[in-house]
C-alpha cells in the first residue's frame, strides 16, 4: 500500500528535503516513501500524520468509518484553506462572498 505522502506534502508545498527535516530524517527515505520502495516506521507516520494535520487513515488513503465521502470534502477544503497564506486566504473569501 503505498502512502500519499507526496500528495500532502506537495499541498504543503513542501520539498523532500524540508520534509526530511521536520520528521529528523533524510531525503532520500522520504522520496523512497514516496515512491513504494520503502515505507516509514510507525513514529514516523505519525509525525507526517501530525505535519500534515490528518488522520493516519487519510495518509493511507482510506476513508474513516462511517463517513462518506462527501462529508471529508468540507474538512479537506478547510486544510487546503489554512495552509494559504493571508494574502491567498482573503482571495479566497473574496471569491466565496461574491456568491
């Protein structure tokens, strides 16, 4: 099964290497992470759970539950929009309350 640490790191707009220090690790295990080669130990996929501020369930790419689909999408738009900085965050409510 293979993670979907690039997926979340790439929103963060993260590079391996800043990743690689934020978990105290090195690059090349996150790219092998990445690419199905290897897979993290069970402390570190709780850091990228907590870096990424998801579940370990969303990281393996599994739905939690008894929630369906399209109730993750409010919580998902919400993490995309914290990760904005001011700037990109007001265009964001600007485009919402013009509807």
């Amino acid at each position: 099964m293979t993670l979907r640490i690039r997926e979340y790191r790439e929103e963060l707009q993260l590079s391996q290497s800043e990743l690689a220090k934020r978990i105290s690790n090195v690059q090349r295990n996150v790219s092998n992470w990445e690419n199905g080669i290897s897979e993290p130990d069970c402390a570190t996929i709780l850091k990228l759970a907590e870096i990424f501020e998801i579940t370990i369930d969303e990281l393996f790419g599994r739905e939690s539950g008894q929630t369906s689909k399209t109730e993750n999408e409010p919580a998902s738009l919400y993490r995309k929009i914290a990760r904005l900085n001011d700037r990109q965050k007001a265009a964001v409510i600007a485009v919402i309350d013009a509807f």
